[in-house]
C-alpha cells in the first residue's frame, strides 16, 4: 500500500509468527478526502506477500470491524489474533519515515 502526499498511515496490526505459513498483517491508511483503505495480507517465510482482501471504510469504527473479522477467522483457523504492530515506513529512495514529509 502506498501512501501518498497528504495521507496518513491509520494502523497496523499482524499476527504471531505461524509456522509454515508468515505473519498475518492489516494496514489501514486515511486518504485526504477522510477515507479509509485497507489491505489484510500474508506475509509469507519468504518474504513474499499474499494480498487476501482490500478495501475502504468510510470511519475508523469500521477499520476495527474489519479487524475483528479478520481476527475471528485467524482465532478459528491458527488460534491467534493480530495486535497493533510497530511498523517503519520507508520511501522507494530508501528514506526512512523520519526523512519523509507528506
């Protein structure tokens, strides 16, 4: 997901890491129109990722709705859930977020 000048990053979330399998991930961005879009992914052992769902909200109330699904097939599934995560933001020149301005 990219972020764009005047939009700013809403969250993000992951999983436990899940043997065979990676890390389950949800970011959420706010757009300059106020916004939200979404993309839950699968961050798999190899470093590849695996786009499940994406998609826009109109509140952040939603974005936890979104969470709570998505948690909810995790717990089933795996028997974890993902919780707010630390995140780096870096742009495509390799500057980190602390070098860009939006």
């Amino acid at each position: 997901m990219n972020v764009d000048e005047g939009e700013t990053i809403a969250g993000m979330w992951a999983s436990p890491r899940i043997p065979q399998i990676g890390v389950y991930k949800l970011t959420a961005k706010k757009r300059k129109d106020g916004t939200y879009e979404w993309v839950h992914f699968q961050h798999r052992l190899d470093g590849t990722r695996k786009v499940l769902f994406r998609g826009e909200v109109e509140t952040k109330a939603r974005i936890a709705d979104v969470l709570e699904a998505a948690n909810k097939t995790l717990r089933q599934v795996y028997g974890v859930t993902m919780s707010v995560a630390d995140y780096d933001v870096s742009a495509l020149n390799a500057r980190t977020s602390g070098d860009i301005v939006h």
